[in-house]
C-alpha cells in the first residue's frame, strides 16, 4: 500500500480500511475482524497487530472472550471507536512510510 504523495491513501489502502461484504476474499495480508454489537466486518493491514493501540484491543479481546474464539476474531469495542483507532493507526503508516522514503533518499 503506497501513498500518492499527496497525503491521500490510495484506492487499494482505502478499500482495506473498510467496510466489506462478507463473501469477500480477504487480501493477502489482511485479515477480517467483527467489531460492534452486530459484529461490524472490518478488513484490515496484518500490520496493526503490531501496533501498540491494537495490541491494548488483543488484551480486551482475551479478556472479554479468553484464546479460543471459534470464527472470526471479534473484538469488544463500539465501531465508532475502531474508525478513530483505525484513522489513527492509518495516519501513523503514513507518517511511517514518509520517514522511510525521507531516510532512503538520503543516500
């Protein structure tokens, strides 16, 4: 996923911070997880597993639900919250991805 320069994410980084259907093939990558009340789908980067905001929802999740969940990984937090983490944690690769070019243009 590669940013346009521009600041704005392209079509491929936007359609995976989305919404999608359920008969939707996951990318390669990604992974599905249901969050909200009607267990909202959100297809997201592997990536944020990493991410320290995320990784604070894996301890809810285990907490709420403990390590066996059989299906899909179902996190317990409103949507509107998972859009802010995800608007925050998008914005963090942005800035991530701009330090990497900015360092490799160096040499």
């Amino acid at each position: 996923m590669k940013d346009k320069g521009d600041g704005h994410a392209t079509l491929q980084e936007e359609k995976l911070l989305s919404r999608e259907g359920e008969n939707e093939q996951v990318p390669k990558g990604c992974l599905a997880v249901y969050v909200g009340e009607n267990l909202q789908r959100f297809v997201i980067p592997a990536s944020y597993l990493c991410q320290p905001v995320f990784q604070t929802l894996m301890e809810k999740v285990a907490e709420e639900f403990g390590f066996q969940q059989s299906g899909g990984l179902c996190i317990p937090c409103d949507v509107d919250s998972f859009e802010e983490i995800l608007a925050v944690l998008k914005e963090t690769s942005r800035k991530r991805r701009r330090k990497m070019i900015k360092n490799i243009t160096k040499f």
